[in-house]
C-alpha cells in the first residue's frame, strides 16, 4: 500500500513540478550572436530506400492517419518540408551556441559512416565509447530512427540524427547536445544517466535551455510548440523513473512504457495549463507597450 501511495503522490505532484521547474531563471544563457561560425560539417540528407520506406509507411501510416482525423486542420504541408524547417530552427541554435563541429543526419540511415565517426571521435574516452557507444550503436542499427522517427544526439559518434517534423524535438536533442559538450568527462556524464531521477534532473535543465533561447529569439510560436512537449517529456520521466523506484522487479514488463505513457499524458495537460498562463503573460506584456509609449510622449 505504501508504495502505491508514494507512486500516487509522485503522479499528483507532477502538474505543479513542472510548472515550477520551467519557470526557474537559472538557465545556461547562450553565447552572444557575434561568436556565429560557419558549420564546419555539412548536413547530410538520407537518399531513398525501398525497404527502410517501406518500414518506414507500415508504421507511420496509421499514426498520420489517426492524426488527420484527430485534428484535420493541423497537418498541411508536406512532412519534408516541415522537417527541413526543424532542421533550421536548429541549426540556428547551434550556430548561436557555437557549437558548428557537430553532424547533422536528416533522415539518413547509415551505420557504416556512424561507426567510423565513432571510431574517430576524441572526445569520449575509448571505455565508454567502446561499451556504452557500441550498444547506443547497435540501437541505431537495429531500430533505425528513420522508421521510428524519433531525434537523437549520439555524442559518441557526435551525430544529431533528426527524422521528425517538429522543430521543438529538434532543438531539445540540440539543447542535449550543448550540455554534454560543456562536461570535461561526457562518457562519465552520460553514464550517470543509468542512475535513477539522473535523466530527469538532466531533461528538466535541457528543458529550460530551450525555452529560454525561444524567449531570447522572441518567437512565440516556437515557445508555444516547446513548452507542450517539455512537460510530456518530463512528466513521462516523472512517472517512469518513480515506478522504477518505488515499485522495482516487482513489475510485468508492459508496466513500465504504460506508465510513461500516461506520464506524458499527465505532462502534456500540465503544459497546456502552463501555456495559458505563458499566454496571458505575453498579452498582459504586449497590451503593456503601447500604453508606456503613450506615457512617454510629450
């Protein structure tokens, strides 16, 4: 019973937590926009491939389909062109952070070319870029983010592989990537992450990043889209790292995804509630200005 309880608490507690830590000032600031370079790799676009898009449609047709019917006006564009777009949301944010050394895949799949990278990056030691890279390798490989469309930053093969559409996700594994080039030991901070609450503490900090760098830009429309996917984000986080926790072996091994998923379910009502508080900010903010330059006026 006790377990339960604690696990019930961690799950009330989730809305006003996440409230709480997006909002916190205490945030990496980005480099000042005079230290932009030129990208010293280029972006590298996946060529076509019959049977990775073949995959690719068997699993992503159904979830477009139920999208288009959940909300129909939502989806208009191309998914190409709405990824290239992410894509440069990105990009931007990488030049501002001077971070112009880092590959960019955009929907490529090739293990051959990662694995050469892997072997030629200095900056994680062999221990971890030998173990802990190998399997992060093996993942790439054998659950290729093409078919899945999900983003990651592999810092062992220092590779942003970007394959969905939305331009939050994209600059959430950028923001990643900022943090672990900051660490003077990134195979020992990545290592950390098998720790309980330690991918959480570190996705709430990349969280923040983000949403202070679309504050910075003053793009509103990107804020809008980041603060919903950060609190579904966190709050799956939330709830898989306490069942972990508090529940242990004990659990069947459907439980945990289960869990995470009605975590971010959790997450995302939690970041609706704190985009209407955001919005009524930045209106209360905008009807503020045209007021102060009338009291300025002679």
């Amino acid at each position: 019973m006790s377990k339960r309880l604690l696990l019930s608490l961690a799950i009330c507690a989730l809305p006003t937590g996440c409230v709480r830590s997006l909002n916190n000032p205490r945030i990496v600031a980005a480099k000042p926009a005079s230290s932009i370079e030129r990208s010293q790799y280029p972006i590298t676009y996946g060529k076509p491939s019959p049977k990775l898009d073949k995959a690719e449609s068997l699993v992503h047709t159904p979830i477009a389909k139920w999208r288009e019917w959940r909300r129909p006006d939502e989806i208009t564009r191309p998914i190409e062109e709405r990824r290239q777009e992410a894509v440069e949301v990105m990009h931007r944010y990488l030049e501002r952070n001077n971070l112009t050394d880092i590959y960019i895949d955009v929907h490529d799949y090739s293990p051959l070319e990662q694995w050469r990278r892997l072997k030629e990056n200095n900056r994680v030691h062999p221990v971890w870029k030998y173990t802990n890279g190998t399997l992060a390798h093996l993942q790439y490989t054998c659950l290729p983010g093409r078919v899945f469309h999900y983003n990651m930053y592999n810092p062992y093969t220092n590779t942003l592989n970007i394959h969905s559409a939305r331009a939050s996700r994209a600059l959430f594994e950028a923001g990643e990537a900022k943090f672990i080039r900051a660490r003077r030991f990134p195979g020992t901070y990545l290592a950390l992450r098998r720790l309980p609450f330690v991918p959480l503490v570190q996705d709430i900090r990349v969280g923040r990043e983000i949403t202070r760098y679309a504050q910075e830009i003053d793009s509103w429309e990107l804020e809008k889209e980041i603060i919903p996917m950060v609190y579904g984000k966190i709050g799956a986080g939330v709830v898989s790292e306490t069942t972990n926790a508090v529940l242990g072996a004990d659990l069947p091994f459907y439980y945990n995804p289960l869990a995470s998923l009605g975590g971010r379910m959790i997450g995302n009502t939690s970041g609706r509630i704190a985009l209407r508080s955001r919005e009524r900010e930045v209106s209360t903010a905008e009807n503020q200005e045209p007021q102060s330059a009338l009291a300025t006026e002679p």
